[in-house]
C-alpha cells in the first residue's frame, strides 16, 4: 500500500502540473488517482516479468534437449531455477492472474526481447552459478536468489528504467514505488502458506481520503501560502524561488495548518524528504529552515 510519504509524491507531481498547466482542478485529481493505478499496473508488470524470464529459461533448456546432437548435460539439464517455487506461488497467485487477464497489454510477449536479455546476463553471475551447483533446496535460498534478480537485474537496470518509461511517462516516477511493493510481495511469502492477495496501492479509503483533502486544500490555500513564504524567506523575492520549493513549502504550510492529526515534526521530515527527491541540494536546508520556524513561531513544536 502507498505510505503517507507515497501519497505526498504523488499530490506534489500533480500539484507541479497544476500550477503549470490550464486544467481544471478536477481534471488534473483525476489525474493523480489515474498515475496512482498505474502503479498498480508497473507493479503486475514487474511480477509478469519474473515469471517471463522463467518462460524464457524453460525455452532454452527445450531448444537445446531438441538438438540432434545434444549433450548429456543438455538431455538431463539441472531445473533448479525454473522449479524455484517463488515462480509457481507467483504463477498460480488469483489476483495477478484474474487482473493480467483483464489488462492483456500487462504481459510479455514472445517477441520482447528484455526477459531474454535479463536471463543471459543473470545466468553468468557468481549469484547464478553458486544457487545452481549448490545442493540448498530450501525456501529461503530460492527466495533469496529471486530477489538478487530481482534488485540487480531489474530494479536497478538503466535499460528496464528506459523500457518502462517509453510504455508509460508516469512510470518514470514510480519505479521505486513498485519496486518496493515487488520487492516486499516476494519476502513476504512463506513456505506452505497460503499466497492469494497482493499489494494494494491505495488500499483504504482513508488514504484515498487523505490524498484528496491535501490536495484541494493546498490548492484553496496556496496565495496564503505564498504569503507565508514571502514573509518567512529572508526578503527573497518569490520569483527567486524554485516553483517546486514552493509548492513543497506550501503543502508543509496546509498541513501544519489544517491538518492537526499529523504531528508538526512529521510534516516537516517529510517535506525535507520531498526536496531531497525533486529539489536542489541545497533546498531541504531552505525548508527546513522555514517551516521550523515557523512551527515554533505558531506553537506546534
């Protein structure tokens, strides 16, 4: 599920795109909620794509027991990492499979050449060949060297980051969103356990609830807000400050403001955090600086 530190990703891309563009306020929410699935949809992508390279190494080990001249080792090949049982868990899982079906464009095809790619590289590492030879049949080591695929070879994989960025623009801002839903569905599974449901993005209404009140209300209150930081920024003027840094400021203001349930130093971490992520280096001091100060100021510190 999208943390509160997720959700506030997300309302400040749009909240940037609001404040440059020419749409309605309700065009550009829908937007939001709309970037929001399709990190469901990168999430089934990634999982789709374990089980590819899977489909591909089955494909070689076939090939070559078909060879009119085939080995011994090729007749009798070792299936250790095609039976890893991370892929049948991930195979026979009802809520990818029923949710795949639906969204056809989710899967990978015979002519996409990445899961190919991925494997001949993968297969070649010390990871690889030591989880091959090696006589461990437990779950762990089968998890382990899923996830070792996974982090190395997709996760942090310029060419993957490329692939999924031409498919859909807003990916390039959430791989690390479903990378990290990725990677937690494959830790939390457990031998002979029950594996039937997956990572929800948005998974209650509160966060649903929560993402749509910051945003409209940052929206209603941000002339206020640029006051505040106009007040509170040491006689910059505000066309010297970065638009991000203000919209940043402003959602600290809106939530310092009014939203009481979240605890001053909270909003203020996270909007360090978020200048950390889309700002300048040394835009986080600047936040920090201001909203601090002006915490205290207010007594909510």
């Amino acid at each position: 599920m999208l943390g509160r530190r997720q959700i506030r990703e997300k309302i400040l891309q749009v909240l940037y795109a609001y404040n440059i563009s020419v749409n309605e306020l309700e065009y550009v929410e829908k937007s939001m909620f709309q970037s929001i699935d399709e990190i469901y949809d990168l999430y089934i992508y990634q999982l789709n794509l374990l089980l590819a390279i899977r489909d591909y190494a089955l494909e070689v080990i076939e090939r070559k027991k078909q060879k009119r001249f085939a080995t011994e080792e090729e007749k009798n090949p070792n299936l250790k990492f095609v039976n890893n049982r991370i892929f049948e868990l991930l195979e026979k899982n009802k809520a990818r499979k029923e949710y795949s079906d639906k969204h056809l464009e989710l899967s990978w095809h015979l002519n996409n050449n990445y899961p190919a790619i991925i494997f001949k590289k993968f297969q070649t590492t010390r990871s690889y060949l030591e989880y091959m030879q090696s006589k461990e049949t437990d779950f762990e080591s089968e998890k382990k060297i899923l996830l070792k695929l996974f982090l190395k070879h997709i996760a942090d994989n310029d060419i993957m980051y490329e692939w999924f960025e031409e498919l859909k623009l807003s990916w390039a801002d959430d791989i690390h969103i479903a990378n990290n839903m990725t990677l937690k569905t494959i830790k939390s599974m457990e031998e002979g356990a029950p594996f039937d449901t997956l990572i929800q993005v948005l998974k209650s209404d509160e966060g649903i609830l929560f993402a749509k009140n910051l945003f409209r209300t940052t929206v209603k209150h941000y002339p206020e807000s640029l006051k505040l930081i106009e007040k509170r920024s040491n006689n910059w003027e505000l066309d010297r400050i970065a638009e991000i840094d203000k919209i940043i400021l402003a959602m600290g203001f809106t939530e310092l403001n009014y939203f009481p349930q979240v605890p001053a130093k909270v909003v203020i971490n996270e909007c360090i955090e978020l200048a950390k992520v889309y700002s300048s280096a040394k835009s986080n001091v600047f936040i920090n600086g201001i909203l601090d100060r002006y915490a205290r100021d207010m007594n909510k510190v």
